[in-house]
C-alpha cells in the first residue's frame, strides 16, 4: 500500500467482484456446472464472456439456451455453496490500512443482497472494516 495516498481522499469505494472478492473462476465454474448438469450444454469461456455483464435473466436465458430463467436462478441458487467466491490475500489489509489513514471505505455491487451476505458470511468478512 502506497504511503503516499493523497490528503483530500476522503473514501474510496470498491466493486465487490474481481476487486475485493474473485468471482470469475468459481462462477463461471458454477455456470459450466449448470449448464452440463440441467441443460445438458457444455459450456465454454467464450460462451460465457459474450453474455457477461447483462442482466443476470438475459444471461441465464443466453448462456443456458432457456426461457425459463427463473428455473435457472433456482439451480444456481442450490449450488452457490460449493463454488464460493474466492477473498484476496491482500483485501482486509488494504481495507484496514485505509482505515487506518482516516479514509472511509465502502463497496458498489449489481449483485443481489442474499448473495452478497452469502459471500461475505462465507469468509468471515469483517464488516466493520467497511463504513
């Protein structure tokens, strides 16, 4: 962490996936696994990366081939648990170090609050460590 950190910061706020937590890895592991296991598709990279970033319906009804997204966001619903985001080495550190300089921290997501509560009960996260 840079001690240079400039004194008119006031906060900094980061995106919960990819910056704070990884996300990619295990979910598009958990996509592959759905897609194979219900919608008997192999799913590839490519595949997912074209959809990424739309809304998570249009997304589900692209990359499984379905209508039915809703039937989708249950299966990936009951098996969340065995791909869990991944916490960085480095995120609580930065976070406390932040603190520590008097800058206030918070985090920006689209992702839904059950989800996010998921995650961050997963690894114990220190909430108090975001104001």
């Amino acid at each position: 962490m840079s001690t240079h950190i400039h004194s008119s910061i006031k906060a900094v706020l980061f995106d919960l996936d990819d910056t704070l937590l990884g996300t990619i890895e295990p979910i598009w592991k958990l996509h592959k696994f759905i897609a194979r296991e219900y919608y008997q598709k192999e799913l590839t990279d490519d595949e997912i990366k074209k959809h990424w970033g739309k809304p998570l319906s249009k997304l589900l009804q692209e990359v499984y081939s379905t209508e039915e997204s809703e039937t989708a966001i249950q299966h990936l619903l009951r098996h969340k648990h065995d791909y869990p985001k991944i916490l960085f080495d480095k995120t609580i550190d930065i976070l406390t170090s932040l603190q520590g300089s008097g800058i206030k921290t918070g985090v920006v997501t689209a992702g839904a609050r059950r989800s996010i509560d998921f995650d961050f009960g997963h690894h114990n996260f220190p909430l108090e460590k975001l104001d």
